[in-house]
C-alpha cells in the first residue's frame, strides 16, 4: 500500500524526495504532501464500504426526523470529530495537544492556522519549515482581484458584513478552476486537483476580503496593503489595522480554535452538501457562510457581545451575581436565548472557550470585560439548568471570542462573525478537497410528511417488537411517537372521544388529536353536528342505537358509529382501501354522542329492524303501522313512531330522502342486504390477510429476542399517553371556516 501511495504520489508530483543515501526527506509542499495521503485513505473507504456496507451506524427515530436531525451518525467527515464530553479533536488532536504541537509564529508562542490547514488536510501534524511554507504558498495566491474590492465597494453602508463575506466570495467564483476544469470536461478522477486550487486561492484570499470588508465598514474605506513578510493570520489583523504583537497573537490562536467543528454543524453541512452537487469551492463555501450567518449559529458571537454590552448599559460595569440572575431570566422570559451558551452536540463546557479564556488570563486577566463574562460562567449555567429543558447549560466558543477582540480594539461585533468564518474555511474546504478526492456523491437524503411517518409507524407497529421488563424504560426510552394500528387509532379516537364525552367541550388539543386521527373528516364531521344532521333512534326495551346522518349532498345515511354507514366512502376508503378509519358520517355520529347533539328519539324495535334492514324510515314506519293494523292497541309505541316521524320530519326536507314505491323499497332492501354481506366478507377476508401478515412477521423475527435477550410482547395496545400531536388551528363548534371543510 505504503509502494502504492508512493509511486503516485512521485507520479503526480514527486512528493518524498529520496536523497541519494536514501534517507526519506519531508516534503514541505502541503499539495504533494495531501497526494501522499490519498491512496491509504482511498483504500481505507474502500474497504469500509466493502467490507461494512452494511453494518448499522444507528437507527433514525421520528423525534431526531423533525427535531433537527439530532445524533443521526450520516455523514463522512475526516478533518474533525466531536465527543460531546470532551469536545473537539482535530485530527485526533484535542486543542491543548495541538497548542503544544503546532508550530508558531515563533517558538512557544500561538499555533499558526497554516500549521492546523496542514493538519487537517494531511491528517500529519507540520513540523515548523512546513508550515511556513503553507505561509508562503498563500501569500502568493492572496491578492485579491480588483473586481471583487468594487463589488464591496458599490454594496450599500450598512450591508451586513457577513453578506459583504458571502457576495465577496460570489463575486471571486468567476475565477474558478474547478468550474473552468468540469466545462472543459476533466475525468472525476480528476476533480479533486482544481478543487484543491480553487480551495488554496480562496483561503488565501480571505484575509484581504476580510480586511476591506472591516476597513470598508468601519474604517472609511481605506484599505491596507498585506505585509509579505507577515503570516496568514497576522496579516488579517495587520490589514484590518491591528498591528500588535498581541492581536495577531490572539488573531493566530483565534484562527486556529474556530477552524473546524465536525461536518453536521450548519456552516460545514451547508459547504458539503452545496459541494456534493459538484458546485465549486466557491459557490459551497458562500453556501456555509450564508449558514454561519444565523444566530444560533456564527452569528451567535455578535449577539453574545450585543447581550453583554446589554448588560454592562442596565447593570453598569460591576453588577451584582443577584442582579446578573435577574437579567438572565429577563432574557428568557422574553423569549430569547442567551447567546454564547447551549451547544447541539456538546454537553461540557467547550474546550474552545476554556481555550480563549487561558488566553484571556495569560494576556488580560484584569480586563472588566473578562470578569464579567467570567462572572456570566458562574451565574448563567444554574439558571439554564433551572428552565430544565436546556440539554447543554455551558457555554460555547461565542461566549468567549468577543472578549478577545474588543480588548485589542476590535470593537464592532457586527464583524465578528466573519472572523469565524474565515476560519470556518480551513476545515470546511480541506474536507472538501477529500469529498472531491474520494469521489463522495451527491447528498441526498430522504425526506417524509408527517402523513408518511404516521403511516409508516402505524404499518410497522406490528413488525417492531416492544420490549418489556425492567430494561424497557432505560433502553427504549419515549422517544417515537406510540407505535399504532387501525385498532389501535380506534380505540384511541375512542378514549378522546370518552374524554370529550366527559368534558362536554373538546379542548384544542383533543381537537388536534382527533384531527391527527381522522384528517380532513374532522372538520367535515363537526359540521354535520352543528347543524343538526345527526339524529338517534334507540329501540324502545332494547336500548339499541342507530343513527341518521345527513350527507352532503340530498342524502342521509344510516350509521352505526362503530361499524357500518351506508355511504360509498365507508364502503371504498374503509372498508374496501383501508385508508380512513371512519367515515365522516360515522365520525359526525361519534361527536354528536360525546358531545350530546345527536336528537334523539325512541322507536319501536321493529321500526328499527327495518331501518336497519335498509327500508327508507319514512316507509318503514307506515310499513309498521300498517302491519299492527290501526286499532293497535300499544300506544305508546305509536306515539314514539309518530314522534319520531316527527322528529325525522324536521330534518332538511332533501335530505330526508324520497318516499319510494314498494318495488323501490324491495329493490333497496336487496341491496342493503348486498351491502351488509358484501361488506362482513371484506372484513373477514381483511382479518385473514392481517392474521398471516402479523404470522410472517413473527416468524421472521423469530430469532431476535433469543439474540438481544428480551422478551416481546406482540400485544397491540392502547397507548396510556397520547401522543403530542401537531397543533392545527382552533376549529369552532359552531362556525367552521368554509375552507376547511374541502
Ligand atoms: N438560552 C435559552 N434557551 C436555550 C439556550 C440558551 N442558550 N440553549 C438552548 N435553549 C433552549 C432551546 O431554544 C430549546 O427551547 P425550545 O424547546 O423552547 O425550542 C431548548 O432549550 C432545547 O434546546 P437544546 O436541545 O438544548 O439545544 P439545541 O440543540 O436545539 O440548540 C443551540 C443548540 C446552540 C442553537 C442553542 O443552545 C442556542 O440557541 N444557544 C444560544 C445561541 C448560541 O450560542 N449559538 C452558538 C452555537 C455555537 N456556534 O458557534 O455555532
Ligand atoms: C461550530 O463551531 O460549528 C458550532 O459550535 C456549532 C456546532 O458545532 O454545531
């Protein structure tokens, strides 16, 4: 492999030098360095995807689906790693190994960025001569085209500067050799060599676009020249305007600790996923900054100096830690986040911010400034805890890096941002080059409605065995919504509707759940009820229930609430397609019951056989009345009949149906006991079909308990606590709007 790696590697570029006693030299040219470190790191993926193509990285629940893709392990990224305890590592390197092993500017002092540009593209860390001959390689590159200066120019005063940052790298994209490379058609063995260039000519260059953006903004438009004999970093403070050894000490360290965070924070996914699309350095790393320019993410700097000097206006310089508590909740209660603490991934405080505060002590330790963002450390984390839902209390990079700056005299925070970014390029554009080397394809990951995840957690339900026993709460915690199935959704439509039965009025949140359950029926439903389109017949001594629902159009329908309606869409979308539980008139049945607005009336029992039977009620009673002759003796049951009649009589007359001949009546109770037999052998084929499905599944997974060691219980439950469900707009009783019932 080692012969491999070599023979390319001095095939492209003559990378190792031999000496003519055959002692192995280091290279001090970072490119053919990298080359170097291609064919092991090709073979290494390789095998990975050879070998454990298919092994499991994790599994994906819905909570981390629409919460932000929390710990879902699917990117490559090989410049970084975080661990949430302990931060980050570089390389494999943690900050304090790296600020002892890379090179400075002179011995012991800050770790230069080029040396860490090295490290990250290399995976080697540079001896001092090559990181200064990274130094060089970009101050050759670094000038920036005049083109790009008017861009920046002709921008209106007060254009955010990290717009500034990303229309500056825009307007630099016509010089891509990357964009250039693929029109001329390059083979994709290739990619990665004008992705290096163009990755090389923009690092370079971000220190002087940096510095006119500041200069530009702040400093009158007058712009400094580089100094050749300066570093990378030390030249970004120099052209801003900073030229103590200190500030482009603190510039150095600055550079270094920012450079990369692993590959799914917002900056670095945006920069790969826009590079996956083969898009250029350019055009992807405008992408990341577009993302770094969020609040919650690089912007976060600014406003973490923003809410200091917030505090230093109300407090004064010196505020008590009672007083610093009261602002803190202030901030929160006003619904705001408090900047520079919290972090996605970390749960410790970040090794970047005890790294700037090492400096802070070494170079400033009496700076009022420092003490009280030191003072922030000790209030802060206790009052974020107390919230108890702020999964990391501690605070981040942003919390600390603003110190630095302003103490050198630095002072306009809406810049800082683009300090981070600048950095943010080492390690987004190194891992760029490898995407491109190791031919890594396009991003695209698969999305779903919450419709989709609903079905698919419902039709797996049966196939994802629950665990129970002790183990049960500590290894599968609450973290999917309940597994369901049509059972199950019935029976939990079933316990809202008690609920609401029990209330009287459905509160928001049962409406959404019901909602969650039956969809646009729902609404529908709820305006049969109030407008008086549900009406009841209890069978006189057996108590038994059948209900009359108007449709939409000039029809109603005959509903039994738990199992029957005689509507075409009971008979396609429930019983025929499976793909509702109810039908609206079912479901207009069920709300009017809960909720006591079905109009009920009591008939006599054989009046309600032959309504159930499929006769039209109307001729149903006269047929009843007749049979029991006129001189029946049961008044009462008359009476009922007639008030019934009466009762049906109210309803809108088109949608009390037609009176019918007797051939019709014939005709229709044929078909409804069609209906009725036609829809009892669906049923029974549709509980074979799920019987052998849920066999298949337990045979399939037959060995998996013996395998983990768990017991399963195959049991479909009700589950205790409903799920939280996606609120849906309050939906009046009374008034519903027109729109939501199409
Ligand atoms: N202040 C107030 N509330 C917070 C904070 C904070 N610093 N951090 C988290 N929360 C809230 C968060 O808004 C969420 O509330 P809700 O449920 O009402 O939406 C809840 O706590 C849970 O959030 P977490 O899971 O702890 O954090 P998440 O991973 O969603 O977000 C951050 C991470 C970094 C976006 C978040 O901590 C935050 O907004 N911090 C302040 C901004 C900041 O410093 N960003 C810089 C990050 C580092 N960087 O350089 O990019
Ligand atoms: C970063 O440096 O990118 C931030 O800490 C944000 C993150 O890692 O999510």
């Amino acid at each position: 492999m080692r012969r491999a790696g070599k023979r390319l590697a001095v095939l492209l570029h003559g990378a190792t030098a031999t000496s003519a006693t055959g002692a192995r030299r280091l290279t001090t040219d970072l490119k053919a360095a990298f080359v170097e470190a291609i064919p092991p790191e090709m073979e290494r993926l390789k095998l990975l995807k050879k070998e454990h193509g298919a092994a499991v990285l994790g599994q994906v629940t819905v909570e981390q689906a629409v919460g932000g893709m929390r710990g879902i392990p699917a990117l490559l990224w090989e410049t970084s790693l975080l661990d949430p305890e302990e931060g980050i590592r570089f390389r494999g390197y943690s900050i304090p190994e790296l600020q002892e092993r890379l090179p400075g500017a002179s011995p012991g002092g800050e770790p230069l960025p080029e040396g860490m540009l090295w490290l990250l593209l290399t995976g080697q860390v540079p001896t001092a001569e090559q990181a200064h001959s990274v130094a060089d390689m970009l101050r050759e590159r670094s000038a920036v085209p005049a083109h790009v200066q008017q861009v920046l120019a002709a921008l209106p005063s007060g254009t955010h500067p990290m717009t500034q940052l990303c229309t500056a790298v825009l307007a630099l994209q016509s010089g891509s050799k990357f964009a250039a490379a693929y029109d001329q058609g390059v083979h994709k063995s290739k990619y990665w060599e004008p992705v290096y260039e163009d990755s090389m000519d923009l690092i370079a260059k971000l220190p002087g676009i940096a510095a006119a953006i500041y200069r530009n903004t702040y400093k009158g438009g007058k712009l400094v020249e580089a100094d050749p004999k300066l570093d990378w970093a030390a030249n970004l403070a120099h052209q801003m305007g900073y030229d103590s050894e200190g500030a482009q000490e603190m510039m150095r360290l600055y550079q270094t600790v920012h450079a990369d965070h692993e590959g799914g924070n917002v900056s670095a996914h945006a920069t790969h996923l826009v590079g996956s699309a083969l898009s250029d350095p350019y055009l992807s790393y405008a992408a990341g900054m577009a993302g770094l320019a969020g609040p919650l993410h690089g912007l976060a700097n600014q406003e973490t100096l923003r809410w200091v000097h917030g505090v230093q206006q109300e407090l004064g310089g010196t505020p008590t830690n009672e007083q610093l508590r009261d602002y803190v909740w202030a901030t929160l209660k006003a619904g705001k986040v408090v900047p520079g603490f919290g972090h996605a991934v970390l749960r410790k405080t970040d090794p970047r911010y005890t790294c700037l505060r090492g400096f802070a002590q070494r170079h400033m330790p009496d700076y009022p400034l420092f003490n009280l963002v030191s003072l922030l450390y000790e209030v802060v984390p206790d009052i974020l805890t107390q919230t108890g839902k702020v999964k990391n209390p501690w605070p981040n990079v942003d919390a600390h890096s603003g110190v630095l700056l302003q103490y050198y005299g630095i002072t306009e925070e809406r810049f800082y941002t683009v300090l981070f970014g600048v950095s943010r390029a080492l390690g987004v554009l190194s891992q760029g080059i490898w995407s491109r080397t190791l031919g890594l394809p396009i991003e695209r990951p698969k999305s779903l409605t919450i419709d989709a995840m609903l079905q698919h957690v419902g039709a797996n339900a049966a196939a994802t065995p629950r665990r129970s026993g002790p183990n049960r709460a500590a290894r599968a915690p609450a973290r999917h919504f309940p597994a369901m199935q049509a059972g199950t959704v019935e029976a939990v439509g079933a316990q809202l509707l008690s609920a609401v039965r029990t209330s009287g009025t459905p509160t928001d949140e049962q409406l959404s759940s019901l909602h969650f359950i039956y969809g646009t029926n729902l609404a529908k439903a709820l305006q049969i009820v109030d407008q008086g389109g549900v009406a009841c017949y209890v069978g006189a001594g057996s108590g038994r229930r059948v209900y009359l629902v108007h449709g939409h159009a000039a029809e109603h329908y005959l509903v039994h609430p738990d199992h029957y309606c005689s509507c075409q869409a009971f008979f396609f979308d429930v019983v025929s397609k499976d793909e509702a539980v109810a039908c609206k008139h079912q479901l207009a049945a069920r709300l009017a019951a809960a909720l006591g607005k079905a109009r009920e009336q009591t008939v006599m029992a054989r009046l309600l056989l032959r309504s159930l039977a499929g006769g039209d009620f109307e001729d149903g009673l006269v047929d009843v009345l007749a049979d029991m002759g006129a001189d029946e003796p049961h008044a009462s049951i008359a009476q009922a009949a007639a008030g019934a009649s009466a009762m049906h009589a109210r309803l809108p007359r088109s949608h009390r149906g037609g009176g019918g001949s007797a051939k019709g009546l014939i005709f229709l109770l044929v078909l409804a006991h069609l209906v009725i037999v036609a829809y009892w052998a669906l049923m029974w084929v549709r509980q074979r079909r799920r019987q052998q499905r849920s066999d298949g599944r337990q045979r399939s997974t037959v060995s998996t308990p013996k395998a983990v060691g768990c017991t399963y219980d195959w049991t479909p439950t009700v589950p205790q606590k409903l799920p939280t469900l996606p609120k849906i707009p309050n939906i009046q009783l009374i008034q519903l709007p027109k729109a939501a019932l199409h």
